[in-house]
C-alpha cells in the first residue's frame, strides 16, 4: 500500500472484530489484535497479525480499533490502553458515544465514534456501509484505513450522530420486517404462502419507498395538505387491519401501536392531512 500502508491496532475479536483485522491484514496493513481469550487470534495470527499481550501492547499502533461487546465492557480496556488515535466501533448509545468522546477529549484521545450497517462478511466490500461522527480532522486522517473497510460515511462532528443515524436506519428496518411478518401471518390464516405473497409484498415496498421523499417534504416544510390521501382515511384502513387480523385469529400487537397513534393524530386535528402529519404526534 505504499506511504499509506499504517500500524493498526484491533480490540476485540468476536465476529465483527476479526473480520475487521482479517480485512486490514488482507490490505496490507500492519495489524496488532488483543481480546481477552488470546486463542480466537489464532487464525489472524496465521495470516501475519501480531497478538497483543495487553491492550496498551495494541494501543501503540497509529490507529486503533475498538469492537467489543458494549460499552462497559469496552471502558475499561479503553483506559488501560490509552491509544493515540481512536475509532470506536463498539454498538451503543448516542449519549454513550457523547461520553465515550468526552473521556478521549479529557485523555488527549483522537476520537471518532463508528456504526457498522453491515454483517462480517460483507466487511472490505463497498455493501459494508459504515457511519462515523466526531472529530472530522481523525476521520480524514484515517480514512485510508477506513475505506479499506467499506464504504465510509462521516455524519457530523457531535459523537453521538452515527449511533442516532444508526439507530433511526435500525427502526425502519424493525418496523418493515414487523409488517412483513403481520401480513404473512395474516394472509397465512387463509394458506397464502410466503412464496405466493413475497413478490406482491416486494412490488408494494417499493412503491411505498418511492413515497419517502415527499413525505419527507412535507416533514420538512410543515406543509401537510394533501389531495391524495388523508390520514382519517389511513386511520380508518388501520382500524379494519386491527379487526380483520382479530377476526383471523392473528395478533394484533403490531398494528393496534399504529391505530393508536394514527387515531391520537387525527384527534389532534390532523384528520385532513397528509400521513406526514403523524410526526407531530411522535414528537
């Protein structure tokens, strides 16, 4: 890699963490690991990493990355290795990443905050999409080392900004899977297959995402009219959802939520408005 080639230090060889150095290594990249059970650096080891005695042993690397379990269980090694420079690439909070940076800002620390949108096996392609906030100067300097593995996308100088963007992707996620599942289990009381509805199901999430950026409009602008489709009338669809699905014997947790707060926004006088006017009320 030439003048780029760097010392990099990896704490924490769980899945995430060796397919972290497993990457860096195959860039060619000097890389120390350290993790507790020193047996799981076994095969890092055979492909030319050095196994750190100690946190600090790794942490005199230029860059180091940490990706341990939380960030309790991380705090601790963190301030027994005192690195120079700092990606965190632990899962967490925005408020624990907010105080994570706090403690490097206090110890003389680069620090920048990182979240993994990807599996381990997609890390070292560009699928493996990874957001970092903090220092934007640490970002820059290290994005050679980054780049290496995935696509990084830096969110802003507040630390706390990729777990928040993490967190918000992670939701939409969550609530799509639970309306996939309540629809399969709906369709299923009548012996719909999961095969015979996933490509009506695929066709219609795509039409709906096309919705987004409008939505997104209107969010952004406070201007809620709309010729198309007022929310009593999605409200009122939920309603039937919530009684088609007790009717069929399915629960009914997933969709009585968005009864409830569809029906809270249209008490609230957003009966004639867009479905984007149901952020009033989660705010």
């Amino acid at each position: 890699m030439g003048e780029s080639k760097k010392h990099v230090g990896v704490l924490g060889l769980g899945r995430m963490g060796a397919a972290l150095a497993g990457t860096l290594l195959g860039a060619g990249h000097d890389v120390s690991v350290w993790n507790r059970s020193p047996l799981k650096a076994g095969p890092l080891l055979d492909r030319g990493a050095k196994l750190a005695a100690t946190p600090e042993e790794a942490a005199s690397a230029d860059v180091v990355l940490s990706c341990l379990s939380t960030y309790d269980a991380q705090q601790p090694v963190l301030e027994a290795a005192s690195p120079k420079v700092l990606v965190n690439l632990t899962s967490g909070t925005p408020e624990q990443a907010r105080t994570a940076a706090k403690w490097a800002a206090s110890a003389g620390i680069d620090y920048v905050d990182g979240v993994i949108m990807a599996v381990p096996q997609q890390i070292g392609t560009p699928v493996a999409q990874i957001l970092y906030s903090g220092s934007e100067p640490t970002f820059a300097a290290q994005r050679d080392v980054l780049e290496v593995l995935g696509t990084p996308v830096f969110t802003g100088e507040d630390a706390g900004l990729a777990a928040l963007y993490d967190l918000a992707l992670l939701g939409i996620m969550w609530s799509t899977m639970a309306g996939y599942l309540q629809a399969l289990a709906l369709v299923g009381t009548e012996g719909v297959t999961p095969e015979q509805f996933t490509p009506m199901a695929l066709a219609w999430h795509s039409a709906v995402a096309g919705l987004l950026p409008g939505i997104g409009e209107q969010v952004a602008s406070g201007d809620y009219a709309t010729d198309v489709s007022a929310l009593d009338i999605n409200a009122a669809g939920l309603a039937m959802l919530v009684e088609t699905s007790r009717g069929q014997g399915v629960s009914t947790a997933v969709p009585a939520v968005l009864r409830e707060l569809f029906d809270r926004a249209v008490a609230a006088g957003h009966g004639s408005h867009a479905i984007a006017s149901v952020i009033e009320e989660i705010r």
